[in-house]
C-alpha cells in the first residue's frame, strides 16, 4: 500500500497514526480481539488477526511511502461472516413457540428447528442455556453430535459453552452473577468440541429433560469461508 500526505510532515503524521493503529497493546484487550477486515463490491468478511513485525516502510518519494507493507499473523485460516446467524429453542406456556418443525409428535418433549450455515465449512457454536432446574440437551441429527448434561442447571442460573477448540469454555453464572467453571456439568460421553454445525443445513433437535420444560436455549455462529 502507499501513505499520501499533502506535505512530508502530513505523510509522517499519518506513518505515525498507523503505527499507533497497529500496536500490539490493542490487539487484545480484555476479551476483545483485533480483526482484519477485507472488503470487496460483493460484500465484507473479517478474521483474527495480530500485527506481525511491525511495518515495512519501503520507500519515500515526495510526500509519498511507497510499497509499504504489512504482516499479520491470523490464528485462523477462515473468513467469517460479519454478522452471526441464531436460533433459540423455548415453550410457549400452552404451545410450542417458534421455531419448530412439522409434524409434531403427541407426547414428544422436544422439538427440532433447522440451523443454517451458509458458509463453506463446518463451524462451532455459542450456547446459552437459561437453567430451569432441567437438564437440557441438544442433538445435530447431521452430524450425529449430542451435548448433554450431567445434571439439572439450577433456577436463574446461566449456561455459557463454546464449542471451538481454541477457545472452549463451560461457565456458569449463578442468580448472584458469580461465575465459575462448568465443565462438569457437561457429559464427557459427548465431547463438547464435536458438537458444530456442517456447510449448509443442520436439524438441530432440543430435548428440555425435564416435565417443565422451561429451560430455554440459544445458539450463534458466524459463517465460515475459505476465501472471499
């Protein structure tokens, strides 16, 4: 890429302003993560990305830094869709609330809605399980994966799991807003990193467990390419 000033002084103010958007401090902050996001007429995608190196000059002709360039180390070779798709599972306190999927069996307490990704790979999931004193699960009947609990998520409580190998997480915050780790609570039996959602269509099946069956469950991904 080239930097343009009007003057020599406004090209290095703007070096300068560069080398300040790249600094490594901002590229994690907290449980903010820096981004790459790349843009065409189609439309935008984005991925994780960390500064690498610093920047590599080349050279000044003018008011002009000619082929500067820039390197980034990106943990993951895949572009994401800019914004996530979502589903969330619950009962109406008569009926069934959607989404759901006809037909419905008599008796059956669960019930199925279909997950859409629209990328080019497989992708793992965000999962929020508001506890109801039930003991939840959730089965993807194309790919064959089940997450499934060990016991009854307490009233009030809140279910927080990742399914991306690099960044599980099981956590559990209770009515008070403490958290701690949950990973007990998940049965082992089912491996919370198997469970994700295929290239394109997923009928995701939710059984509440229990006779309430007032737990309620969301579910986000973002959609994955290969190249954009």
């Amino acid at each position: 890429m080239h930097i343009h000033g009007d003057t020599v002084a406004a090209m290095y103010r703007q070096r300068q302003r560069l080398s300040g958007q790249l600094s490594l401090e901002r590229a994690m902050d907290g449980t903010a993560r820096a981004r790459l996001l790349y843009e065409n007429d189609h439309g935008r995608w984005w991925t994780w990305a960390v500064p690498s190196g610093g920047v590599s000059w080349g050279k000044r002709v003018g008011s002009f830094t000619v082929s500067t360039k820039l390197r980034f180390v990106c943990e993951s070779p895949w572009w994401y869709a800019m914004t996530a798709d979502a589903i969330s599972f619950r009962y109406g306190e008569s009926a069934f609330m959607l989404p759901f999927q006809l037909p419905i069996r008599l008796g059956q307490r669960g019930f199925t809605a279909e997950a859409q990704n629209k990328g080019q790979t497989a992708v793992p999931v965000e999962i929020w399980v508001y506890g109801a004193g039930e003991t939840p699960a959730l089965n993807n009947r194309d790919t064959g994966a089940s997450l499934r609990l060990t016991a009854p998520l307490p009233v009030g409580s809140v279910l927080y799991l990742n399914t991306d190998p690099s960044a599980l997480a099981a956590t559990i915050t209770d009515v008070q807003g403490l958290s701690s780790n949950a990973f007990g609570l998940v049965d082992v039996a089912y491996p919370l990193s198997q469970f994700n959602l295929r290239s394109g269509a997923n009928e995701i099946v939710y059984e509440p467990g229990g006779d309430s069956s007032q737990t309620v469950i969301e579910m986000r991904w973002f959609s994955r390419y290969e190249g954009v």
